[in-house]
C-alpha cells in the first residue's frame, strides 16, 4: 500500500492560484494568445462566444489544477526534496516525464502543429516549475 504524505494545503492551494493566473497570462494575446487562437483555430468573435462558459471552465481548470499539484507535492515529498533545485527537478521530471511526452501524441498522432506542442508544453514546464518552487520552499 502507498501512503498519502500530509502535504501543506495552503501552497498546493497557492501554487493552483499561480497555475492559474500563468495560464491567463501565457494564452493572452501579451505572450501566446494570438498564435495560439491561430493554431487551434478560434477567431476572436468564437472568444467572445465562449465567455457565458467561463466560469465552469475556469473552475474545473482550477480544480485540475489542484490535482496536479496535490500529486506534484506527493511525489516532492517520496523524493524529499528540501531545497529549491531538488523542487525544481522534481518538476521538470514530471512535466519530461508525463506532460511533454504525452502532448508529443497529438503531433505525432492527430497532425498538430509543432508550435502548438511548444506553447502548450512550454505552459506546463513553467507551471510545473513555478509550482514545484512554491510547494519545495513552502513546507
């Protein structure tokens, strides 16, 4: 059987807001929004449309958020990680391990744009490391 380490809730927490408030930034038109509604194929007015649906978006992307994190503070804490380079490791591995390798499918598989790989991937090493530091320092 594998025990569930206690995990501080108040950084998993804090590290989903910081998920969160990246992603807002990362898909905006400031960083890679533009290319991204390119990439996928929304036009600004499909933006517009989507609005009614935000919240139930935002609030289920906030909860995936959490469960990533919960688990990304699970495996920080089977490695014991202490300082912040070994936080930063064990989000890096997870993102190599996991997220990069699974979104290469849609490349390889479904045809998509390999910029599209790169936004997309790039958003979750960042938020993957941003949360690794947060939840490494904030025992």
């Amino acid at each position: 059987m594998v025990a569930v380490l206690n995990v501080n809730l108040v950084a998993v927490l804090v590290a989903a807001v910081v998920q969160m408030a990246l992603g807002f930034l990362w898909y905006s038109p400031m960083l890679f929004g533009n290319s991204w509604m390119k990439l996928v194929g929304i036009k600004p007015s499909d933006m517009e449309k989507g609005k009614k649906e935000m919240p139930k978006s935002a609030g289920l992307g906030f909860l995936a958020a959490v469960v990533m994190t919960f688990i990304l503070a699970q495996v920080i804490g089977f490695m014991q990680a202490a300082t912040l380079v070994d936080g930063l490791l064990a989000g890096f591995w997870m993102w190599l391990g996991f997220v990069a390798t699974v979104l290469a499918g849609f490349v390889l598989w479904e045809g998509k744009p390999v910029k599209l790989y790169l936004i997309n991937s790039g958003y979750y090493l960042v938020a993957l490391l941003l949360s690794s530091a947060i939840l490494v320092l904030w025992k």
